[in-house]
C-alpha cells in the first residue's frame, strides 16, 4: 500500500505539472500538501520497507561503527530520550532533509511538479527513505548549488562543509566549486560529450584508471583493495553499463546538449548542471574497479538530474509531448527502483 500510495502521489504530481493555467496560490497549495505528505511518509514509514531502516535502527540501539557521523548519534540520543522509536530518527531527516531541496526546486525553476517528479522516482527513495544521511547532506548541497548559480561560492562552500556533518562524502561536491558557468564554445561540447563515452569505454573493458593517479595515498589504499580483492574478501560485482536507468540519464544529457543554445535561454546555469553530470561519469569511470563506491559517487554528483529532465520542455514543441516524455521517463525510473532495484518492498 506505502509504494502505490507513493505512486499514486507521483502521478498527481506530473499530471499536475500540465495545469499552467492553475492560479499560483492554488499552484502553491498542491506543492506545499505534497511536500508535507512526502515528509510524512518517509519519516514515518514502516521499518524494513526500505533496504536501510534495519541498519539504522541498529545503529540508534548503539550497535555503528567509526563512520557513523556524529551528527546521527546526536539525534538518535536526542530521539532515545523523548520518542523512544527509531521512527523519531527518520521524521527528523526527514524535516532537515525534503522541505528544505522543496525549497530550492521554487528557486531554481518555474517548473517545480516537474522538478517534483523528477526527484519523487530517484531521489526521494535513493536518498530520503533509504540513505538517509545522504538525503539530509543533498539539502545543503542543493541550497550551495542554488548560490553556486548565482556566482556565490563562499556560501556554497560552507554549505557543504555543513553537508559533511550528515554524510563525509559530501566533502566530495568541493568540487563544482571549481566549475564556471560560462558559455560553452564548440570544443568545450565536443569536450564534454566525448566524457561519459569515455567513462562508459573504461567500464566495459575493465580499465582501472584509478591507478593512474599520482597521490600516493590512494594507490597505497588501492593497493590493499587489490589484495583483498585477490583473497576474495571484497564484492568484485561489475557495472552494468547497459542498465535502462544509466541509459535513460545518458540520452537526457546528450539530447541537452544537442539543444544546448536552445534550453540555455530557459535555463542560464545550463551549464553547471551539463559539466557536474559529465563529472558523475568520470567518477564512474575512475571507480569502476569498486561497484559500490563508484555507483555512489556517481549518485552523489547525479543530483542534477532532478534539475535537468525537466529542461527538455523547451526543446520539444509542442510542451504537451515534452510533458508525456517526462511522464513516462518518472515511471519509468519509479519502476526500476522499485521492480528491478528493489529499494521499496510492497
């Protein structure tokens, strides 16, 4: 009943999304009723509907290790000493975490029941009802992309700082702060459709770039993952390239910057957005020896999916059609984490 309700939810949200003639108050309502239902539910869902609930409810009985941030064992001693349920745990994740990227998609766009779908089939089950800590980081990281846009990186610099108190791998988004958002001239296209062509090439043939990166602390950290690869004592699963949603993302980045002079007038941080995907894959490339890890980085800098899906209205005439793709495209994702990832249990 949890997926078909959230299901249900998504539907009404894109279809929504072709009522542009809905008063903005009306408008407002609808966004704000879905955002505080979304809440609900991923704070309150039931253990073990999720790949993840389990884990944490041991690590709220105490039972983690180093790597967990301090900032989850602040409110699970914080939740242990008033709510007593684990539960209490999710719903404050889930107020840091959902209302506030919410917030964001209004300050990022016109199109916000799309940007809302967008994020309902990935993200929302990815990070806020399964990840958690990641989904509460990807707030303040999507508030610093927010100002990275408008040039401002000293506040999206700290905002990540801040995102490292929920998850340390957020320390890894320093790294748009190096990015700017210029307009790309011919060579820089060719550039940056050339990366995930490249990084999918290094998947499919094995190839660990990794070694060839000349810092010394991660070869000697790679060189006890190769031993302990060698021993059997890590999981060796590959990457599957061919996966409908990796080839989904891939054919929304390159038909963006296909339209790139079209979509950049509707979307002036068009830019950003096309060289943190093409980053996603060079992680995924420089990481395929690790399935894991290199899935989760790329996951990690992928965000800006949420963002770019829905920029194909203003390349497809009529917005109608536009519209229907992205329908499809959010089930279709929704299905795949649901049906084939399995990430929520019916």
């Amino acid at each position: 009943m949890f997926v078909v309700t959230l299901l249900l939810l998504l539907l009404l949200v894109v279809t929504f999304s072709f009522m542009e003639d809905e008063p903005p108050l009306t408008r407002g309502i609808v966004f704000a009723s879905v955002v505080f239902i979304l809440t609900c539910m991923s704070g309150l869902r039931p253990i073990g509907i999720d790949k993840d609930s389990w884990q944490y409810y041991a690590y709220y009985l105490g039972n983690f290790d180093d790597m967990v941030e301090y900032s989850f064992i602040l409110i699970s001693d914080i939740v242990r000493a008033t709510f007593s349920d684990v539960r209490g745990v999710f719903l404050i994740y889930a107020l840091i975490a959902i209302p506030l990227k919410c917030y964001v998609f209004t300050k990022l766009s016109d199109e916000v029941f799309l940007l809302l779908g967008v994020y309902m089939s990935n993200f929302l089950i990815l990070h806020d009802m399964t990840q958690i800590r990641v989904g509460a980081a990807m707030a303040f990281i999507f508030l610093g992309f927010y100002y990275l846009t408008q040039g401002r990186r000293w506040p999206c610099f700290f905002l990540i700082l801040i995102a490292t108190a929920f998850h340390v791998s957020a320390i890894l988004m320093l790294a748009i702060l190096f990015f700017r958002n210029v307009e790309l001239r011919p060579w820089h296209r060719i550039v940056l459709a050339l990366i995930p062509f490249l990084a999918l090439t290094s998947v499919f043939f094995d190839v660990n770039v990794s070694t060839l990166i000349p810092i010394e602390f991660i070869q000697s950290k790679l060189e006890v993952y190769e031993d302990l690869k060698d021993k059997g004592l890590v999981d060796v699963e590959k990457i599957n390239i061919f996966n409908a949603a990796i080839m989904l993302k891939i054919a929304v980045y390159y038909f963006l910057l296909w339209k790139y002079d079209v979509v950049k007038q509707h979307c002036p941080y068009l830019t950003l957005l096309l060289k943190i995907f093409a980053l996603s894959y060079v992680c995924l490339g420089v990481f395929n020896f690790l399935a894991v890890l290199a899935c989760r980085i790329n996951e990690l800098f992928g965000f800006v999916e949420i963002l770019m899906v829905p920029l194909i209205i203003h390349a497809i005439s009529p917005k109608y059609v536009a519209r229907a793709l992205i329908l499809i495209y959010v089930v279709g994702i929704f299905f795949l984490n649901v049906m084939y990832a399995d990430l929520l249990k019916f």
